[in-house]
C-alpha cells in the first residue's frame, strides 16, 4: 500500500529526519516511507558507500513524487559508538541550507549475531550493547540542541524513535546480549520522554516483529528456506512482518496525530510475542 495514499502526502514536508542504520533493512525501509510523505533525510551508517547509494534510491523516490518538493536525501558516514562523528553529523545538518529543520530521529543502527551466553565473550556482550544501548544514547544525546530548535521552529514536538525489538519480551535463544540491548533501549524511551517532554521532544519506540528480506534478520537465520512460512503460521495476522509495516508505523508515531503519545514503544509483530497452542 503507498504510503500517500494512507497518509496525507505532505504529512513530513518542511521536516528533517536523520535515521541511523538508514543504509538497509528497517532504517531504509522507514526511510522510504518518510520521503515518501515529503521528508528530507538523513542517513547515517558506518560504510560511506553503502548509505551513499541508499541516499541516491532516496533521491529517487523524491525525483518521482507527483508535487515539487524542496526534499532531499543525503548519506553520512559516521560511527553511533564514537559520539565525535556523531556531532559531525550534526554540524552539518545544521550547515547544509538546504536541510529543513531537524523534527525527527530514528536509531535504527543494530549490531547482533547468534551466541550462546556461555559461548558469548564479554566484548562480545559489550559490543551490542555498545552499538544498540549505548549507540542510541549517544545519537539522541548529539541531537537534541537541533531538535530543540527543530521543534521551536516548527512550532510542534519534534519526535525520536527508538527501534527495539520483541527478544527481551519473553526470552530468547542465543540473543542474552541482543536482548539485553533492546531493553535498555525501552528503558531509555521512557526516561527520555519523562525528562524531554519540557524540552519540546517526544521519544517513542516500535519493538518490531520479524521483518522479511533485511539483513538483520537473515543474519540469525531468518532467511532460510521455509522461515517465512514457518512463521505465518504461529503469527496471529498470518504472515511474516514487511519493512512497510515498519515504515507505516514511523509515519503515524512521527506525525502530529501521535502528538499525547511519548514513552510507548510500540509492537509491530503481527501479535507473534502472543502466540501460544490453544489448550
Ligand atoms: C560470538 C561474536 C560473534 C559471534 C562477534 N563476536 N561475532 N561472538 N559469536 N558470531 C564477538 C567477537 O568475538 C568480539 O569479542 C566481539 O564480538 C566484537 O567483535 P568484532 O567483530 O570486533 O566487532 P565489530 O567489528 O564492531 O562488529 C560488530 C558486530 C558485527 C555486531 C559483531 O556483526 C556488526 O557490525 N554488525 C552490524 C550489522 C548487524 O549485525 N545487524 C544486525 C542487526 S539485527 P572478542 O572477545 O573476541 O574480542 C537486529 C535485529 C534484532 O538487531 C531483532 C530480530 C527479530
């Protein structure tokens, strides 16, 4: 389903959103969806090459759109363990003219691999924990003077969302780090939300389900024959979860129709964390 068509087509124009792990899978796929409703974009990744050419599909989109827009996308590589980066990254969205007001952030970078704890190093634990909880610290903590000022220019809350996920929700195999992670990110939502709210900012959160045909979830095994299938049949709404989905629920979280909504994290799954056997 397009994203104009569920949503009015210029929900995003005149707003800015930097979206880390912004090259591939959930990051890329929320990306489209905001160009799509008339964001300018900012990818940040590690390989320059990689959020190079992502920002170019980006362009793409926004050469395609029916209206003229002022939008564009751009790629920065940059680090979200390594807060100097980070700040270069802010320096020059606040340097590039071209760039509307930054209102949203998306901490979408993610670092993970299947490991039995006892099996797991603690740099091994430390590195996800590094790159999920600490990254999204480091992100929202480089970007909040220009939401600040995002927010006092658009005259409305600007928004972050932070990407977790549904391991930590009950427990899962070969994921105690991976988990770990993604609860502290919840975690991080809500404090951020209680203390940001004066500050013009709302820090929301989507706990995806798994999602088909990204890395990430390729990467613990997800892209193995009959997964997808296997899955649809233990998800409540009968199919494994697509990057739109995710993409869709950006939209609705960052737009001014969730304007009472700070400190959810939303689940996007399907309803897969409620499934049981019947008795
Ligand atoms: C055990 C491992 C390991 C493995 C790495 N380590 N891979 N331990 N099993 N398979 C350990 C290493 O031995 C090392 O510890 C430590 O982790 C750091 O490894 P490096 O390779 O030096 O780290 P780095 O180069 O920084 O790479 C980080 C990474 C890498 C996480 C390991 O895979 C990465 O950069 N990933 C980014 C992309 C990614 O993974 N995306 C997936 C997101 S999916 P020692 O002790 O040896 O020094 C996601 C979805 C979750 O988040 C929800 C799904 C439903």
């Amino acid at each position: 389903m397009p994203y104009s068509t569920t949503f009015a087509n210029d929900l995003l124009c005149g707003r800015t959103a930097l979206i880390t792990g912004g090259g591939s899978g959930i990051g890329l796929g929320i990306a489209r969806a905001m160009v799509s409703v008339g964001a300018s974009v900012v990818l940040v990744g590690r390989r320059e090459e990689v959020v190079t050419a992502a920002a170019a599909e980006l362009n793409g989109i926004i050469s395609s759109l029916p209206s003229t827009t002022e939008a564009k996308a751009v790629g920065l590589a940059a680090d979200v363990r390594k807060p100097a980066t980070l700040e270069k990254v802010m320096a020059s969205i606040e340097d590039d003219e071209q760039l509307p007001p930054l209102a949203v952030v998306v901490n979408g970078a993610a670092g993970n691999f299947l490991a039995l704890a006892e099996d797991l190093s603690p740099n091994g634990f430390a590195t996800v924990m590094g790159i999920d909880a600490l990254g999204t610290f480091n992100v929202c903590s480089a970007a909040l003077p220009l939401l600040r000022k995002g927010a006092e220019a658009l005259g409305s809350p600007a928004v972050v969302i932070n990407i977790s996920a549904t391991l930590h929700k009950p427990a899962t195999w070969y994921q105690s780090h991976a988990s770990a992670a993604k609860a502290a990110i919840d975690s991080l939502t809500r404090s951020l939300a209680l203390e940001w709210g004066a500050l013009g900012v709302r820090v929301v959160g989507i706990a995806p389900g798994p999602i088909a045909h990204t890395p990430g979830f390729a990467k613990l095994g997800g892209a193995a024959e009959g997964v997808y299938d296997a899955i649809a049949k233990v998800v409540p709404a009968g199919r494994i979860g697509q990057v739109t989905d995710i993409g869709h629920a950006a939209l609705f979280l960052a737009s001014g129709g969730a304007e009472w909504i700070t400190g959810a994290t939303l689940v996007v799954d399907g309803g897969a964390v409620l499934y049981s056997q019947p008795i």
